[in-house]
C-alpha cells in the first residue's frame, strides 16, 4: 500500500514537471511573426501555485526551483532572481497550506493573486536594484492579471484532468503521516 502511494507521489512530481516542460514548450513556439503589445499569462507560475496549495507534497521546493532555473534560461533572464522568489512564494503557501484548507475559492484565489502581484513588484524593484534590463513594469502586471485570471481554470483542469485536489482533514501521505 505505501509503495502504491510512493509511486503515485513520484509519477505526480514527473507529471509536474512534463507539465512545466510543455508550458515553456508552447511559450516558445514561434506562433506569430510580429511583436505583441500584450504577454500570456504565466501558466507554469499558477499551475504551481495552485499544486502547491493543494498538494504540497507534490511540488518540492527543490523541484520548483529547478523547474523555474530552466525557465530563465531559456527565456534568457536573470537566472535565479524569478525560482528565489517563486520558491519564496510557495513556501509562504506552503506554511498556511492548512489554512487553505478551509478556505472558499474566492479567498484562496485573493491570497494566490496578492502573492503573484507582491512576486512581481519584487522581481521588477531587484532588477532595478541591480540595474537589469526589466521589461515594462505596465507589461509584466498586465501578465501578472492575465496569470490571475486564468488561476481558476488552471485550479479546474488541474483537479478534473490530474486529480489535484485539497487535502482532508484526517488524509495521509505516502508514507503514512498526516497531512
């Protein structure tokens, strides 16, 4: 029974991680030829979020800095400014993940959204700390909104097609602890 629950853990972190994969994929795909004015939302960043408040188990932090480490490299950013404060951001989710517990979704979805909008406002105030080259700081809350607004179909897709979902008062982990 453990190892049942062992490997669904494990296959849960690789279906994390396939799914991170196939979002830098398609964010990477050539699929216009001019500039936009607008940038998508960051599906990888609400997808976390979102496991990381319902999961926790499944998204390590090592893990999620790997993941976002391999981001910056090939969005050509900064390595390791965006994963330090994603992985601080998940952290603080992680530690009130009982709390998210009881929560209704409209609470939750306040809390994930001030958590990105603080993120962001971080990220752009170290790079200008630094003197990095930033993107509009108009362009990158209107991402930030754009990633806000998808979080409730990203929470839907993630619990209807992957089976991620909030944990019971009473659950155990693979190992047999409680949750």
């Amino acid at each position: 029974m453990a190892e049942r629950g062992l490997s669904r853990l494990w296959l849960m972190r690789a279906g994390f991680v396939g799914l991170g994969l196939v979002s830098m994929f398609f964010h990477l795909l050539p699929l216009e030829t001019m500039p936009r004015g607008w940038a998508a939302p960051d599906l990888m960043l609400a997808m976390c979020l979102a496991w990381v408040v319902r999961r926790p188990e499944y998204t390590p932090a090592l893990l999620i800095a790997l993941l976002f480490l391999v981001e910056d490299f090939l969005f050509h950013r900064p390595p390791g400014l965006w994963p330090a404060i994603v992985v601080v951001l998940a952290e603080m989710l992680r530690a009130r993940q009982v709390a998210f517990r009881t929560l209704p979704f409209p609470a939750e979805w306040a809390a994930i959204a001030g958590g990105m909008v603080a993120a962001t406002v971080a990220y752009h105030l170290a790079l200008g700390l630094f003197f990095v080259d930033r993107p509009a700081l108009g362009l990158a809350l209107f991402q930030t909104g754009m990633t806000i607004l998808v979080y409730p179909a990203v929470v839907m897709l993630s619990h209807l097609l992957v089976g991620v979902r909030k944990t019971v008062p009473g659950e155990v982990d693979a190992t047999g602890g409680g949750l």
